[in-house]
C-alpha cells in the first residue's frame, strides 16, 4: 500500500471510531434520576422495594442510569410525592397510587380499592388484561406514567384497643386508614383518620386513634403496635391485594431510550414479585411471634363484612356516575374479578381450603 493510501485509511478509521463512540453512548447515556419513596427506611420490605428496582436498572445499564432513593420526608413528605414528580422536583416515586385519591378516585384503583382483587387477581389485571394501559391512560393527565411495583398480598384489618361484636361497636371509633377504605369504613360509623406509618405508633400510644391499619404481621410487629392495641383484626379487605406504584414523571418517561424503558420496566416486575414472596416469606414467622406476645387474632363479624361490602358498591355506583375515567377503570376491574373469582372458586380456592384444614396442628 502506497504511503498516502495508508494515510488515508487511518484517517477514516479513526474518523470511523470517533463517528462509532457517541453512537454507543448516546445508546446508554449517563443519567442520573432521584426516588422519593413513601415509606420510612426501617420498613425494609416495602421499602426496599424501591432499592431492588434501582440495583436492577443499575447492573442492567453497567452503572449508566443511578437512580438515588430518599426515604419519605427527606425530599417530600408521602402526601405530596406525586405532585412532587409531576411538578419535576424528583423524576419518580415508589408509592401506592391510593394515596392521592382525593385528588380524583381513580388514584385508588390504581393499588387497591375495598372488595376489590386479590394479588394473582390485580397482577394478572395489570399484565394481561390492560390494566396498566387503562391506569395510564389517567395518570398521562396527570403528568405520570406509572408501573406496578409490588404487592402485599391480602393486608390484615388492623389493631384495635377494644374488642369488635357487630357494626354498632365501630361507631365512633378514630381509626387510621388509607385510601377509599377510610371511606367505606366512615359508612360503617369510623372516624377515618390518614397518617403515614412512622407516626401511627405514637398516634395509638397517645390516644389520638383508636384503631390503626398497616400492612401485615411482618411491618405491624416492626411498628410495634402490638404493644399500643391487643386486639388484631382479619382480614383487611379494603386490601386484598394492593399494588405499590413506581411514578414516573411523563417527561421524564418520554425522554428515555427504548432500551432504557424496557430496562426499567423489567426492573419494575422484578420488583413486584420479589415484594409479595418477601412477604410471603416473613409473615407466616411474624404472626407467630404477635400471637405468642399476646396478640389477639379475631375475625371481623360477618355483619361489619357484609354491610362494608354493600357501602364499598353504593359508593362506586356513586363516582361512577359523576366520574367518567373511575367508571372507566373501575367497570373494568370489576368485570375481570368476577371473572378470577370464577377460576379461583374452581381451583384455586378448592385446593387451598383443603390443604389449610389438612396443615398439621400447632
């Protein structure tokens, strides 16, 4: 090769490698978002949802997109954590969408509403049946795009300082609950009362509330509220299997590469899953731990099951009729659980009651 001809094929080669390497890095660019979660840090379980997504989109993208994650109150205090990334004071959170149902109902039935699915249910709604399309659909109106990110499988009914007979005995009774549940029970005679979990112990300790939901045996034991409230209710079904959210501004959302959606959506169902089997895998321990301290377990009366039932389907009657995206998303729900109830009674439910009563004893 002629000494100019092999001047000129280095040049483009290097001209080749410097054209190559922005190509490369513009695929994975370097980015750094902030999570504010919703929960305190000592909550690992539900917590550490958030950091089992960020360690995912962290080894995924070799280090390219971190994403740093606050404990509620250090950014944002929980209320406003979804204003927070829709104003773009942090690009995402982990947080239960029904906490902001004031806002509109149809935040609710993006976790959990009262009677509404179990977690196989509400996983399969999201995956497999649209769900997650139709919840976004509302969210983009409010400057969001959202993806499931975990579950607590069916939630316990709460603490309790006195013992519940019938629907007359809730009467009057200041009890901390989240969501649509708080307005269901206020149907039923409850003085609903919305505190975020660090402040629930020292709420009942004081007197300020009489009853108190949280999640289940593993965070109640870890709040302590077995030593503030004896008597321990099941089950919780204003939550029979609550969705946690990942929040994710919809600029923000929009702005990234096709290969980083999908990293971070895939991050995301990895951390749905790992949150209900870590559930799963704590609470069985939990409870035993509760009820050998003194934890009195007791099931509602049917009478507090079946009127809550009939105010949580009076109440959806009456959004559904001043609320076209809440008919919308809740007409939906409801006809794919009547649907799962159907297989569950076949199957899932037959084989469970059977190897429940047939648990060796003790």
């Amino acid at each position: 090769m002629k000494r100019r001809n092999f001047l000129t094929a280095a040049s483009l080669g290097a001209a080749g490698a410097a054209l190559a390497a922005p190509a490369i890095a513009q695929s994975a660019p370097k980015i750094a978002w902030r999570l504010t979660s919703g929960f305190p840090k000592s909550l690992d379980t539900i917590y550490g949802a958030a950091e089992v997504f960020t360690k995912a989109v962290k080894e995924a993208t070799d280090g390219n997109f971190e994403i740093q994650t606050f404990p509620a109150g250090e950014i944002v205090p929980m209320p406003e954590a979804s204003d927070a990334v829709a104003n773009g004071v942090v690009e995402m959170a982990h947080t239960a969408s029904y906490y902001y149902w004031g806002k509109s109902p149809s935040f609710a039935l993006g976790t959990a509403i009262p009677f509404g699915m179990n977690a196989r249910g509400i996983n399969a709604w999201y995956y497999r049946a649209g769900g997650n399309d139709l919840m976004n659909a509302f969210y983009a109106k409010q400057g969001l795009y959202s993806l499931p990110g975990g579950n607590t499988g069916a939630q316990m009914g709460g603490w309790w300082r006195k013992e519940i007979k019938s629907v007359a005995d809730l009467a009057g009774v200041k009890m901390r609950i989240g969501g649509m549940g708080g307005k269901v029970m206020e149907a039923l005679g409850v003085v609903a009362q919305q505190i975020p979990g660090g402040d629930i112990y020292p709420s009942l300790e004081r007197g300020t509330i009489d009853a108190a939901e949280w999640v289940g045996p593993y965070d109640d034991e870890k709040l302590g509220l077995n030593k503030v409230a004896p008597f321990y209710y099941y089950p919780g079904f204003w939550e029979g299997g609550p969705t946690l959210n990942f929040m994710f501004n919809l600029a923000k959302w929009d702005e990234l590469t096709p290969a980083y959606k999908a990293i971070l959506t895939s991050a995301a169902a990895h951390a749905n899953v790992d949150m209900l089997a870590n559930y799963d895998a704590k609470n069985p321990a939990a409870l035993r731990s509760l009820v050998a301290g003194g934890a009195q377990l007791r099931a509602y009366p049917d009478d507090v099951m079946v009127a809550g039932f009939a105010a949580a389907t009076k109440l959806y009657e009456e959004i559904s009729a001043k609320d076209a995206d809440f008919k919308t998303i809740y007409d939906n729900q409801l006809a794919f659980r009547n649907e799962a109830n159907l297989w569950n009674q076949v199957a899932e439910y037959t084989f469970d009651s059977f190897m429940i009563r047939n648990r060796p004893k003790g």
